[in-house]
C-alpha cells in the first residue's frame, strides 16, 4: 500500500495537490471503479465522529480493478490520540492493493486546522509516508507559486513571472486557472511577456500582513496603502482585522522598549518567542527605529483609529485606516 498525507489550510491549494496525487494513482485506469472518497459526512456517528468509514474503505478489496484508492478528507476533525488509533493500527496493517491518501485539512464546522496527533505522526513517520505541504506560507509559498510557473505550458518571461507574483499576492491557489486560461488563449509553448498576461489576471489578491507592516517599517506609504488596499479589497478584510495585526505587530516592538535586551534571541525570550527568532528580531529593530517617543505616538495613533472605527467617528473606516497606515509610515521614515 502506497500512501500520502496532504496537509495545508487553503482549500484550493489543498483541492489541486490532491487533484494530482489521485490522477498519479489512477494512472490510465477507471477512475469511476478504483477511487472511493470519504469526507467529513461520512464520520458522523450519531454524537460521535469516528474512522470508522475509512478504515473499512481502506480494508475493502478491489473489484474489476487490481487496485483501489482510498482518499480520506478532513482529517483534522480527529486531533485527539484516541481518535487516531484506528489509523495508526491500519498503516502498521495496509492492505496491499490499497493505495491511501490521507488529508489534513479544515472540515467545514472548523474554525482552524490542528495539529497532527504526535501518536500519528509517530505512526506516519515509521510507515515512510510521502508527506506534501499543499500550502507552505511565506518562503514556500513563493517557491510553490515559482515551481508552478516554471513549469506552466506557456513560457512567461521575467516580468511576466513578476506581474502574475505580485497580482496574485497570498492567493497561489488562483495561479492554476491563469495559467490555463493563457494556454487556451495563446497554445503549447507561447512566448508571454506582461502585455499578454495582464488581461487575464483579475483584481489584486490578498497579501499576507507581514508585507502590510515591512512596508510601513519601511516608511514607503505609497506601497504601505497598495498592501492596505489588497488586503481590505482583495482579502475582503474588516478594519478591525487590520488594526488588530497592527496592534499585535507594535506591541511586540512596546514589549521591547526599555526592556534592555540585547540580541534577538533574548528580545525573543522576553516574549516568550520559541521557535524562529526572526519575528523578534523585526520587532527589536523597530523599537530601536522609533524610540519611546514615537513608539508613545504611534500607540495613541492606534487607540483613536479603534475607537473611530468601533463608531467614534463618521469617517468611513477605509479613510481611517488609510490615514493611520500613512502617519505609521512616516513615522518609521
């Protein structure tokens, strides 16, 4: 039995990385005979949700095929060890003409993905399961929309790479239907560049918050209000989202000022950081940049930009946070 886990909080990405590792297993066969899905309806048990659905899936011999596959969907219902037992007990038991692809994705009552139970993780890692990460953030997650490119069936030139990166922001998971749109369009091995790209890219997608507050770290307001706007527009958030990253993202840098510390690794110990200490070593520079003067500023910026946008004042909250995003980047200048 050949089996993959696929993890990720993006149901498109996460749709599509599945798309492929079922279509791999199929190969040239009927997928209508070897292919059973089991998702989230299918757990239910009463009061309870159960594996049970799956596990007889994956124990079910083929019929009219050599081999079946077996796709277990939602996976991050089951968070707790005891839940997980039947499945740690069927990947120390495969039934050979099985091939399983298990995914760790949100189910639709859930508000976040959990983690992994350690019991199947153990469980995994000794059944030498393919693992993939079908939405990386950050670093990855350039590299994912970098491969996808790369490998499209047009070939875009470098500005043309460039403007699809910086149209589609966050949102990878749209590269897929671009890319075959500027296939039926232009064909097999089409030479793009911006102009023959633009067209098909849509509005400006979300941006992840980080390159919202580089940009006014950085003191760039015209750049600080494009993330602004994508986020707001493309990514349809709240203002009340906004000025929440916001918050958390100056309170980290006021935890720091004259706290005393020295390096990154203890700014990141006195916020009880584990991990990567990059994210304390953005907020130690910051409180540096501005000092307690302006840090004193900006936290009164933030105060009266929550009360307005919490009914305080008239002013649309889109000006609001406009206003506050270009005073925080000049602030940092």
């Amino acid at each position: 039995m050949a089996v993959v886990l696929i993890k990720g909080d993006d149901a498109t990405l996460v749709s599509q990385a599945l798309r492929k590792v079922v279509g791999e297993f199929v190969a040239n066969g009927d997928r209508s005979l070897m292919v059973e899905e089991v998702d989230e309806a299918h757990y239910n048990a009463g009061d309870e949700t159960e594996l049970t659905p799956l596990i007889n899936a994956a124990h079910t011999p083929p019929f009219l095929t050599e081999r079946r596959v077996v796709v277990g969907r939602h996976l991050a219902l089951f968070t707790k060890a005891a839940q997980v037992t039947p499945l740690v007990e069927l990947l120390g038991n495969p039934l050979p003409t099985t091939d399983l692809v298990l995914v760790w994705e949100r189910a639709s009552t859930s508000n976040r993905l959990g983690a992994i139970p350690k019991k199947l993780k153990e469980a995994l890692a000794a059944a030498g399961v393919e693992q993939i990460d079908a939405a990386p953030s950050g670093k990855g997650r350039k590299g994912l929309l970098d491969e996808r490119l790369a490998t499209a069936s047009v070939q875009l030139d470098r500005e043309a790479k460039r403007l699809i990166a910086d149209q589609l922001g966050d949102e990878v998971g749209r590269a897929e239907s671009v890319l075959a749109a500027l296939h039926s369009a232009y064909g097999d091995n089409a030479r793009l560049g911006p102009a023959e790209v633009e067209p098909f890219l849509g509005p400006a997608s979300d941006v992840p918050p980080w390159e919202l507050t580089d940009a006014i770290d950085g003191g760039d307001i015209v750049v600080a209000l494009d993330k602004l706007h994508r986020m707001t527009n493309g990514g349809s958030r709240h203002a009340l989202q906004v000025l929440a990253t916001l918050h958390n993202h100056y309170q980290r840098a006021l935890a720091l000022d004259g706290a005393g510390v020295a390096d990154e690794r203890a700014a990141a110990a006195h916020l009880g950081m584990k991990g990567s200490t990059f994210p304390a070593r953005k907020a130690l520079t910051l409180t540096r940049r501005l000092g307690s003067t302006r840090m004193a500023t900006v936290i009164r910026l933030l105060a009266q930009a929550d009360l307005d946008v919490r009914g305080a004042s008239a002013v649309p909250d889109g000006t609001t946070l406009e206003v506050l995003v270009a005073r925080l980047a000049r602030i940092s200048r």
